[in-house]
C-alpha cells in the first residue's frame, strides 16, 4: 500500500481491517476472484489509481513516526487520567482487585 500500488489481497485474517474493499483495494475470495480483481486493476487505470492513491493514504497511518505519537499521547493521556471507559460495568461494582475493599 505505501508503495502506491493498487493492492488486490485475499479476504483473510486482519486484511479487511486495512483492506476497504473497492476503495483502497481490492479483497477476494478464491482463485477465480483473484484473477477478476487482478484484471479489473489492469482493464481500468482510473480505477486502479484511485486504488494506490488511497491506499497510500491509509498506510501512512501505520508509519513508525505516527505510531509512536499516538502511543505517546496515549500514555500521557492515562498519566493525567484522561482516558475514558469505553463500556461500562454490568453493575456498579467493578471488577478490578481491591475494588472490593480487599488488596
């Protein structure tokens, strides 16, 4: 993806979760699908480019320099106790040691 090329992948493991099918590639199940994904970048340059320029878009999300800013926010966030609870408990006790009274 950051090479700025259309990016035709099987539909497997964490792939659909960078992959958004028809936007910044392509995914496919099987042999067959491959090769139509495959032929569908070559028949249509428009398309394909549009394929590697978005892909380049979302692989600069995963650079090293991005990573570790986010990373680094992160842990000053936690550090000022600014990180918010993403569900909430099933009752008001929580389920943490020494919530309870008990260390």
């Amino acid at each position: 993806m950051a090479s700025g090329k259309p990016i035709v992948a099987a539909n497997t493991g964490g792939i659909k979760e960078i992959i958004d099918d028809g936007r910044n590639g392509i995914t496919v199940d099987g042999r067959e699908e491959l090769a139509e994904g495959i032929l569908n970048v070559l028949k249509n340059p428009g398309f394909a480019e549009s394929l590697a320029s978005n892909a380049r878009r979302e692989a600069d999300k995963y650079r090293t320099p991005k990573i570790t800013d986010r990373i680094e926010n992160l842990y000053e966030k936690s550090g000022r106790g600014e990180i918010l609870q993403t569900s909430k408990p099933s009752d008001s006790r929580s389920s943490r040691p020494g919530s309870d009274g008990e260390i």
